[in-house]
C-alpha cells in the first residue's frame, strides 16, 4: 500500500484501500488544516461530493485523515470528444458549490485584504482600489478557492468528487468564479495552445452562466484582482510573468474569450 502523491501544498498517501492521510508541507499554516478539516465535516452534510473525514493530527506532522478516493483527476480523462460534457460538469457543480452557506468558511474579504498586506506596494494599492471597487453588497456564497481540473476526482461511475478545501471562504461567487478562469488561464502546461485555453475560458462561462442567476459585471477588473493575488503564490516564473501580463493588460475581457 503507502502509495503517495506530493502536490503544491501536502502529500496525500495511502493508508489502507478506505483511506489515505494528507500530510501537510510546513509552509501551511494550522489553522489552514484545521478550517479543511472542519469544511469538510460540514461538506458531508452538504448536495457537494467531497471525501469523508475521520481524524486530523496537528503535531509533528500534521495531517488529515480522510475518506480514500478511487478515481482519476479531471485533468487527466480530457479527450476532445468528452470536453463540452466535462466542462458543463465543471461549471454546474461549481455553482452548487456557490448556493451552500458555510458557519466555518472565513470571509473572503478579510482573507484578500490580509494577502494584501504582503503585496509590494505598487501592486498593493492597485489591489486595495479594485477591491474598494469590487467589494459591494451583492450575493454571497461558499468559495471552494482554488477549483480546477486537478481537485476534482472523477469516479468509476463518473461521481465528481472535489477535494482540497483549505482555501475556502464565503463570499461573492464572481471572486471564484474569476479565480478559476485565471487558473485556466495561466495555469499547467505551457505547451497548451491559447486557443485551447480562450475556448475553455469561453465554455465554463458560458455553462455557469446558463445555471446561474450571476451578475458577472466588472470581470475584467475581477481577473485583474485574482491574477495580483496569484502573484503572492509560489508558481512558475515563467506563470509569474504572465501574471504580470494580465495585470498591465487594458481589456482582459478580450484578452481572455476573444479570438
């Protein structure tokens, strides 16, 4: 057994064919583990499919024992015959992810405006502008944070089963919804042709759209507030300098769904 898988914030091994353990990098902080595990505990009672916990240790090591998932990440099952059947998938479950009400998510707005502290400081008081634009009464919902291709795990029976909630909040589902076309965007492979990537920007939108009610004003300056955020992350620098791309572009709307 003790198979194991190293990603960008834990290694996930395999304990036993029920269940494997999410060891933590030191970089993450625990209360970061602490609010996963507790999300996913209140997921469990949610419409959401996302694995079962059992137990979290935060000496030493810490970890999280969870529910052992049998399937293949969603990145890895993209054929060009199954992609429109895929991303309707995506983009529905991610708003049934925006229509929960968490009592253990944080507020996203208290999470940006504490990232922002650590931006430099040009890049700080354009971030602090786009929120004081951004940031208005307006829906609010459960933020998965990070929701792409390889946090969700697809079954034998095609359940989409979405995993890592560390990053979760609640707050406007624009803000993740914006969030998820930047990482479709920038993130992964540079060998991905961007018309492969402006046509998947493209669809998700389009099939959120389609089953939900949101008002998707002012996404460009949204994108811009995600792409100034991601800079804070530790990624490539050939995606660092992307990122500085989108910040400097003047119509990221065309940028990202115009050929």
């Amino acid at each position: 057994m003790n198979k194991q898988k190293t990603g960008a914030t834990a290694t996930v091994m395999t304990i036993s064919d029920e269940r494997v353990r999410k060891y933590f990098h030191e970089s993450i902080e625990i209360q970061r583990i602490i609010q996963e595990f507790r999300m996913l505990e209140e997921l469990e009672r949610t419409v959401v499919p996302t694995p079962n916990v059992y137990a979290v240790e935060l000496e030493d090591s810490p970890f999280i024992e969870m529910q052992r998932i049998d399937g293949s990440e969603m990145l890895e099952l993209f054929k060009p015959e199954r992609i429109t059947d895929f991303l309707n998938t995506f983009a529905t479950l991610h708003q049934r992810i925006h229509q929960q009400q968490s009592r253990v998510a944080p507020e996203w707005y208290d999470v940006t405006e504490h990232k922002i502290r650590h931006l430099s400081l040009e890049l700080r008081l354009k971030a602090e502008r786009l929120l004081q634009t951004l940031f208005v009464p307006q829906q609010q919902g459960l933020l998965h944070g990070d929701f792409h291709f390889q946090n969700i795990l697809v079954t034998a029976d095609e359940t989409f089963v979405v995993i890592d909630w560390h990053d979760a909040t609640t707050g406007p589902p624009i803000a993740d919804v914006a969030r998820t076309l930047l990482l479709l965007w920038t993130a992964g492979e540079t060998t991905v042709s961007d018309e492969v990537r402006r046509y998947v920007c493209r669809e998700y939108l389009d099939r959120y759209q389609a089953v939900s009610s949101i008002q998707l004003s002012n996404l460009s300056d949204w994108l811009r507030l995600m792409a100034i955020l991601r800079t804070l992350e530790q990624i490539p620098s050939a995606e660092q300098r992307q990122l500085k791309e989108l910040i400097s572009h003047p119509d990221l709307g065309a940028y990202f769904f115009n050929t």
